[in-house]
C-alpha cells in the first residue's frame, strides 16, 4: 500500500490503533531512533516492545538514523537510554554513510565542525584533520555547543569557507532533534543556511538514497533474501527526512506524530495536511507513539 502511488488522490491517513493491525504486511522495518524509539533521554518502552513483537513475528527491524556517529556506536549510545538490544537486528547511521564518503575521498583534509564527542568519528579514516582554514572538507556533526548554538553563530565562519570553496558534508541532515523535552539544532540546519549563503553541501542520512541502499543490503544479508519495496515500511517522525525519504525510495511509511511536529499535530494546530503536502508524501497512516 503506496499512498504516493500514481493516480491515488492523497489523503489525511489513519489514525492507527495500534502496529499490529499492519505489520503483518512488512518483512523489513525502517524504524528511525530518536523521537521513535527514545527521546534522547530514555526509551520509550511501548515502542521498543512493538518492534520486539514484530521480530518475533517474523519481521526483520533495521534502525535507521541521522545521527553522525557510525550504527555500532549508536547502538551502544541507546543501550544507556534503555533501548533493549532485542527490538531490532542492525542500527544503520547517518554516521556510516559519511564515513564511506570520506573514504572515497582519502585525499581530502577534514575540518570538524561538531562536539567533540564526535572526533571518535574520523578514527581509522585515511583522511587528515585539519583547522578550518586548511580544509578541504568541512565535516559537520551539529554546532559545538549544541545546548545553546544555532545555525546563524556560524554566518561569519561560513563566510570565509564558502570564499575558499570549501564543501561542506552534513553527517546529519536532521534539522532539529528531541533530547528530553527540548528540541536541539543538529547539522542539517548549518548545512541548510551555507547552502543558502551560497556554498555546495552533500549529505549522508535521510532523505538521501544512500542510507536506505545501506540498510537493504543489511536486512537481505540478515534474511538471506531480496526484499521487495512493498514489503518494507519506515517509521519516523521527520517529515523532510522520513517520510519524505520513504516517498522518494517508494516505500511505505507510518508516521509518528508525537516527535518533533508534536506541535504541528496537536488539536489546535492540526496542520497535518499541510505537512505531508509540504513534502508531497504521505504515510499509510500515523500513531502518536508507536505501540502494538
């Protein structure tokens, strides 16, 4: 069931009950993390116990994430928050995806531009890390200080680096994030405005195709199978990243609405219409948190 299939009229979908009254047409679920699974602080645990009993009945559960750090450190990264390692089968990373990219590109000198719990990151690259003035690449992760920064504390930083031609890769195309009750600025909001300023930017992550052909080879290897597109579903709750990353590989989504369009989808705004027309997707249907 394709809601952005040719000739289908688009709708406000369902409000679902519960998972379980869909997951039995899905082989692969493309779970997204943060706002799905977990808020940043702790796991949401209804949700976790509904990909838990879609394994068990036979579904293969591959979380899919922006985040800029490689899958195997984010699996340890949400194992703290309380995320049971026994709801899914792989963590695939924004993080993955960068890393492959600068492998392409072994020559290239690197500027971090992120916390530095991200420097990690770059360990067993051929690359060399260098100062912004230097560079040949500026890696983003998220501001260095993502608690207080947002993307225009970096409009003279950026100045400078688009005058050199620097290209900038975005390791996390999220704009904003849930961390507990907040929402935080990650780097797709840095890499947006230097685009805007003028400078050329590449992503890894949602909504591009690269992360999705990740995770595929991924669930087949696991499953020892192809896996058809109708089979797949993802779940997320970023309307530029999950859902309209599903559209674009034409595959189903459910869409969460208690993540970071909480606001968007509350009964006094209730602009869902306008969210999903935004990005010309639609979900099967929608759940305020996931749940069986």
């Amino acid at each position: 069931m394709n809601n952005n299939a040719p000739g289908i009229s688009p709708a406000i979908p369902p409000v679902l009950e519960g998972f379980g009254t869909i997951a039995a047409n899905y082989k692969l679920l493309l779970s997204d993390v943060w706002g799905v699974v977990h808020n940043g602080v702790a796991a949401y645990p209804a949700a976790c116990a509904a990909l838990k009993r879609a394994r068990s009945e036979g579904a293969t559960v591959v979380l899919i994430s922006n985040a800029p750090r490689p899958g195997t450190v984010v699996a340890k990264q949400i194992a703290k928050w309380g995320v049971p390692a026994d709801c899914y089968d792989a963590v695939v990373a924004s993080g993955d995806v960068a890393r492959a990219e600068l492998e392409r590109r072994s020559e290239a000198r690197l500027f971090h531009l992120g916390p530095e719990r991200d420097l990690p990151n770059y360990d067993g690259l051929p690359n060399k890390l260098v100062g912004e003035d230097e560079c040949d690449i500026a890696v983003v992760t998220g501001p260095f200080n993502d608690e207080v920064e947002v993307a225009e504390d970096y409009r003279s930083r950026f100045e400078k680096m688009i005058r050199r031609g620097v290209l900038m890769l975005c390791a996390n195309p999220d704009l904003v994030v849930e961390r507990g009750d907040k929402l935080i600025v990650c780097a797709g909001a840095l890499a947006q405005l230097y685009e805007q300023m003028g400078g050329k930017a590449i992503y890894a992550g949602k909504p591009y195709a690269p992360i999705y052909d990740r995770v595929v080879a991924v669930a087949e290897k696991i499953r020892g199978e192809t896996i058809k597109k109708s089979e797949m579903l993802a779940i997320g709750d970023g309307a530029r990243t999950d859902l309209k990353g599903a559209s674009l590989q034409g595959i189903d989504c459910l869409f969460i609405t208690g993540g970071i369009h909480a606001e968007d989808f509350s009964e006094e705004k209730n602009r869902a219409g306008e969210i999903f027309a935004e990005q010309a997707a639609w979900p099967v249907g929608m759940m305020h948190r996931l749940r069986w």
